[in-house]
C-alpha cells in the first residue's frame, strides 16, 4: 500500500487542527486579557528501508541509504503569553496587568484560577468578584458609602469616604509561573497550574518580576488579526497541497489497477 | 524474458518511493526547524551485465538547508542561522535538533518542547525562572539581568550526509561522522520555518507521477506485445 496516502492524510489532520486555533484566536479578538494560542508540529517516525554503506550488488556501496518519513503530528500548543495593547476605559473596577503574572481568583468549590482579565464588580456584600462573580482571592471588601475606590501599581486598594479620607481596605496580589506557557487554559478565560507551569508564586505588584496594576485600564487581546488571517490563508494552501498528494497516490493506485487488463 | 517488463516494474516501484518522500515533506511544512528529504535514483553502474535485476539505486538524503526565520517574540524561541544543531540529551543518548522552542523548569533548566535538556559549553547554565530579563546573544551567550550564565551548545556536522533523523523529531549522528563547532549565529525571539517549498515539492509530485503513468504504459505495451505473440 501507498503510504504517501496515509502522510499526506496526516498533514491534512495537522492543518485542520491549525485552522481550529486560528479561529479561535480569531473568535477571541476582543476579549480582554486573552493569550493567542500557537500550535507545534513535529515529523513522526522515518522507516528506514536501508541503512546507508550496505553492500550493494556489483560491489558497490549503498552511499545515501533510504529512509522515507511518515508525516506530521501535532506536538502541542503553547500560549503566547505577550503583553495585549492597554486600553484606557476609565472604570474604577477595570484592573490591568503591565508586565508579568496573574490575579488569582476563587471558584465557589474552592479552586483556584488565574486570570488576567480585570473586569472586576462588586457583589451584595461589597466584595471584588469577576464579571462570573468569582471571588478575587485577596479580598477586597469595598464600604458602603465609599465614593470611589483607588488602585495603586503595588497593588494597594484605598476606598474614598465621604470626609475625603483614604482608607486602606485591602491588597491585590499577583501570581507568577515559571513558564507561563505550560498553563492549562480553562475556558472562560481562566488558567490553571500545571507541572509544565509551575506552583504560582504570590508577588506584590511591580517587584520581583511581577508587572504594575494599571486602574481604569483593560488588556486586550493579543490577537493580531491580521497575523492570524495570514496564518488562515497558508494552512488552507497547506491543507490544498496535502490533499493534492493524496489524489496522486490514488491516482497510481488506479494505474496499477489497469495494468493488466 | 524480457527484462524490460522488470524494469518498468523498478521505474514505477521508484517513483512510488519519490511519492511518499514528498508526500512526508509536505505533511511537514508546517513543522518548526524541519528538514526536507530529497530522494535520489542513480543506475546501477553494472547494469548492462546486470541486466535481470532492478536497475535503480534509490536512497534518500537531508537537505540541511536553511529555513526562513520567523519572529516569535518569545525569549526562549532560539533560531539557528547558518548550519549547526541544538544538543539535547536524552534517555537514549544526544540528540541534535534545530528546533529551538525551549521552555524553563520550576529548577531553572533550560529544556526543549518535550522535556529534555538542552546541552551547554561546560556546565549546565542555571536560570532563575520567573525573573524573565533572558537575553541570549548570537554566539549563544545567555545572560540574566545582565548577569552571565554560560553559553549554549551549538555543534556542527562534518562528514558526508552526516546526520540521520531519529525518533523524536531529531537528528541522530551517523557513524563515521564527526560534531565540530558550529559558526550559526543564534537569533532570539525567531523560530526556523520547514525548508520546504510546496511549489517545488508539487512540481515533483507531478513530475514522479508522470513517470511512474510512463512506466506504467510501457508495462502495458510490452504485455500487450506478449500476449500477440501467445494468440
């Protein structure tokens, strides 16, 4: 049989999976805090038919060897944890990460996720939760009455009383990972450690590698539209070529169907 | 007999071959740091006292070649420009590779997409993860913060078709071959694309296909010419 058939069919399945992540990244372009994903391949096994230097017939010496690969896989996916563009929007409760790490929040069975999406409310009881309503790990319990609260870039909250008073009502942290690409993504914008991650390690804004809290701020998505339209375009001529292998080698098939007839 | 018949058969079982190597180069356009395979037929130098067997000495060989850099922006994306390989080591012995995706463990060891460490001049070269702040220079220098850390294996190959792949992606070194040092300029924040040209490899994949329809019309003639002298 043909294994041509069976590489190019693999390169076919590689390039469906690339269109998936760009449509993804696509659909993602406008939500806040979103990390573009990027796909890796590798080259799956090669038979080898001959090793290289085999006596040959007439004694001569086989020089080159045959070794024919097998296709393509996908190795994994990385997310690209590059800064998203800050984008002014003027809410007190809209927090932004300039430079490295993560706000961790609270899901109501006790877990916890990472985030860098900081469109934070408030709930009944005056807590800092998501726009889920998860609860932001470092409590932030905002007064009633308070005109305004204020976020420094160390992440010190201060609400503003009516007699014009600054009152420290809590701190924010940020969470840093070694290698923030190894980061499972949960859905719904939320990450979750791995052993490819790393343990999070709790940072006060702006020190030891965590970047600054930006108030009144959201990070976009890194998204490119552009790039990712780019990247559309080559897996389809990808996928065109792979599935035009594929028509060749049925094509000899059909050949040597009708060789004796 | 006529040996005619056989080597229309060793034509079309050739050209097969030329298929499923394009076809794996395709499939790998795709794959970080890959390198394309090009399939060579040669006569056997013999053939005309040799007259019954195949005819057709095919191998295969790398094409090291450079690929084309693309921009990353990730600290840890090293491209290779020039020849030369990344050491990893692994279970079962060194491997080569030009696909430069490292990423950092929680103890700071520089490792490569599927886990395994990449190789330094000296001793291994610790980062501080978390930090960032990685610069690496292009003879592979790596500092951070400013600080040195040792610098990065870079290899070359010398030896005729020197390199072969293995099971991991990688390249393994054929014996008789030798690793020298590599003149490759390291280039961060890049990846190196595949090597190959979907237009030259579809060009072949006409091109053996055609051959392998021609050698398959001269079977047909050749058996069509027996059969009349059968009736």
């Amino acid at each position: 049989m043909i294994r041509s058939l069976y590489t190019a069919a693999s390169g076919m399945k590689a390039q469906q999976f690339q269109v998936d992540t760009i449509a993804n990244n696509i659909a993602n372009v406008n939500t806040s805090g979103f990390k573009k994903s990027r796909l890796s391949f590798r080259s799956l096994l090669y038979q080898t038919y001959r090793e290289p230097g085999l006596p040959l017939a007439n004694n001569q010496n086989d020089v080159t060897g045959l070794q024919i690969g097998s296709g393509t896989e996908v190795s994994g996916s990385r997310k690209m944890m590059l800064q998203g563009v800050l984008e002014a929007t003027g809410g007190q409760r809209d927090l932004a990460v300039r430079g490295e790490g993560f706000f961790e929040v609270q899901l109501p069975n006790g877990e916890t996720r990472y985030t860098r999406n900081g469109t934070f409310r408030q709930d009944f009881n005056g807590r800092l939760v998501t726009a889920e309503g998860y609860l932001l790990t470092d409590q932030v319990t905002v007064p009633p009455d308070t005109l305004g609260i204020s976020v420094s870039n160390d992440g010190q909250v201060f609400a503003l009383e009516e007699n014009n008073l600054l009152t420290q009502i809590g701190t924010i942290r940020l969470h840093i990972f070694a290698n923030p690409t190894g980061l499972k993504a949960m859905g719904g914008n939320y990450y979750a450690p791995t052993v490819s991650s790393g343990p999070p390690q709790q940072r006060q804004p702006g020190v030891q590698g965590a970047g600054a809290i930006e108030q009144g701020y959201l990070e976009r998505s890194n998204v490119e539209t552009v790039d990712e339209l780019v990247a559309l375009i080559v897996a389809q001529r990808n996928y065109e070529v792979n599935s035009r292998a594929i028509r060749v080698s049925d094509e000899m098939l059909q050949q040597v169907n009708q060789l004796v007839r | 007999m006529n040996v005619g018949l056989y080597r229309t058969v060793a034509a079309m079982r050739t050209n097969q071959q030329r298929i499923e190597v394009i076809s794996s180069n395709i499939a790998n356009s795709e794959t970080t740091g890959f390198k394309r395979m090009l399939h060579v037929a040669h006569g056997s130098a013999n053939w005309a006292k040799d007259g019954e067997h195949q005819q057709v000495v095919t191998g295969t060989r790398l094409d090291l070649s450079q690929g084309v850099l693309q921009r990353t922006g990730e600290d840890l994306d090293l491209a290779l420009d020039g020849p030369g390989f990344f050491v990893l080591e692994g279970d079962r012995g060194l491997t080569l590779t030009r696909e430069g995706a490292f990423g950092l463990t929680q103890n700071g060891v520089l490792v490569s997409g599927d886990g395994r460490a990449v190789q330094w001049e000296g001793g291994r070269g610790i980062l501080e993860w978390g930090v960032g702040g990685i610069k690496v220079d292009a003879n592979g220098d790596v500092t951070q913060d400013g600080l040195p850390v040792g610098r990065i294996r870079i290899v070359d190959v010398l030896g005729a078709d020197p390199v072969e792949p293995d099971e991991t992606g990688g390249y393994r070194l054929r014996p008789g071959s030798a690793l020298v040092d590599s003149e490759a300029i390291v280039t961060q924040g890049f990846q190196e694309r595949a090597n190959v040209q979907n237009i030259d490899e579809l060009v072949e994949l006409i091109a053996a296909q055609r051959a392998f329809d021609s050698a398959a019309q001269a079977f047909r003639t050749i058996d069509q010419s027996y059969r009349r002298l059968h009736s």
